[in-house]
C-alpha cells in the first residue's frame, strides 16, 4: 500500500497561517501593513455578530477574526 505524502501540504499550510498571524498582530500592534495585493493599508473593521475582519479597501484581502 502506498503512503501519501503530505509534509509540503501541511507545510505551506503552516506558513500561511503563521505569516497571517504575523500580520494580524503588527495591524493589532498598530503598524501600517500593506496589502500584498493592492498596497492598500490594512484596518480592523468592528464586530458584527461576533466576527470582525482585518481588511484592505478594496477587500482583497479579508481576515475573519471570531470574537468570544
């Protein structure tokens, strides 16, 4: 029986979320970061219903927080 291999799935998942979690806290931190799309700055947009976002303008970057 063949093994699958997933260590370079699970490794840019890994990345992805550490380089998302980076961002999340310089935006916190209240440094000015970019879009890597738009170069547009990122801001915190207020919870609704228990979700607030961190977003760009044109919203092509969009990062769901859920809030407790």
């Amino acid at each position: 029986m063949t093994k699958l291999d997933f260590s370079e799935k699970n490794k840019n998942a890994a990345d992805s979320f550490h380089a998302q979690r980076n961002t999340l806290k310089k935006v916190f931190k209240g440094d000015k970061v970019l879009c890597e799309h738009c170069q547009q700055p990122l801001s915190l947009i207020p919870a609704q219903d228990g979700i607030a976002f961190v977003s760009c303008s044109k919203g092509c970057t969009k990062i769901e927080l859920e809030l407790e």
